[in-house]
C-alpha cells in the first residue's frame, strides 16, 4: 500500500443549462441522487459516483469524458434503449454498442455536452 492511495475518484460533471433536466436525466439511467444542495447534487449508482455541478459551459463539457463499466453491456443496453432517452431529453445522443480497441461500449452525449462512455 502506497501513501498516495487513492480510495476513490468523485469528479464534477457540468449539467449544462438545464441543471434540473440533467438531474432527471441521470435518476432515469439509474444513478440514486443521495443529496442536492444550492445547485450541487451528489449521485451514485453502485461504487460508481459523481457530483453533478450547476455549470454551463459548452466548451468545458464537450472536452469532457467519462467512464462507467457496467456489468453486463447488452443488459445495460437493453434497459436504457427502452426509455427512449432522447425523445424525453432533446439534445441527448445515445448510439448502441459498438466495438472499439478497447472494449464494446455504449457511448452517449448527456444535456451538457460530456461524452460518456459505458463498457464492461
């Protein structure tokens, strides 16, 4: 064990201009949000983990990217497809799983412009 052992990574994620949108949106793609306060929300979904800030910064966010491995892709997939997210949230791209060097993964562009990555 090393002195600089990290035990976590909790980043800030920008919601874009539609900060309440935003916090839906995450709630629908399974994050519990576990506190909100003045524009700050804490979500988690398993030991994944994140603060949602009220920003909007469209330059920032679309420079942005995130991982989340997920357990089963296909499963994941599956549920998230059947939402019909974008319909629900205009500006949201979502595309199916897709082969890449590093793995399959589900890729998707949140409210504010971050580019999400969903793998196993």
């Amino acid at each position: 064990m090393s002195d600089l052992e990290a035990v976590s990574l909790l980043p800030f994620v920008p919601s874009g201009s539609d900060y309440n949108a935003s916090r839906r949106l995450f709630a629908e793609l399974g994050f519990e949000e576990v506190w909100e306060n003045e524009g700050y929300a804490g979500f988690r979904n398993g030991n994944a983990q994140f603060i949602l800030q009220k920003f909007d910064d469209e330059k920032f966010a679309s420079n942005f990217m995130i991982r989340i491995n997920v357990r089963d892709l296909d499963v994941w997939w599956e549920a998230v497809s059947g939402k019909e997210l974008p319909t629900k949230y205009p500006g949201l791209r979502i595309d199916p799983p897709m082969g890449f060097p590093w793995g399959r993964e589900v890729n998707f562009i949140d409210l504010a412009g971050v580019c999400w990555h969903v793998g196993e």
